[in-house]
C-alpha cells in the first residue's frame, strides 16, 4: 500500500508585509494585497538593493 504525503509549505509573508521564501528564485515579487511590488528578502541580492538605499539615503542625509 503506498501512502500519500502532502507537505505543507510555510506562508512566505512575515507580519504581512514581508515576503521571505528562499525557494522562490524571483527577486521582485507583487504585492499580496493592491497594486505594487516587494523585494524577496531571502534573496542576497535584495538586502544589497536594501543596504544600497539607506547607504544612499545616509549620504544625502549628511549633506
């Protein structure tokens, strides 16, 4: 007798907002509710765009 097993993957979306799922290869994902994109932060390349921007913003900021 062969037995069925159903796996349960966990919800991507942390406090809502967030989307984290490193099986997910995209870097830009839409928006789970309305109009927009999110970065998926598991993806390295997302906290660099990430540190990119408060770099940026820091740099501007001193000015």
């Amino acid at each position: 007798m062969s037995e069925i097993v159903h796996e349960v993957k966990s919800n991507p979306w942390k406090l809502g907002v967030i989307y984290a799922d490193p099986d997910d290869p995209r870097l830009v994902v839409p928006h789970r509710i309305g109009l927009g994109w999110t970065l998926n932060m598991a993806q390295p390349k997302a906290w660099l765009i990430v540190a990119g921007i408060l770099g940026f913003w820091l740099l501007r900021r001193k000015r």
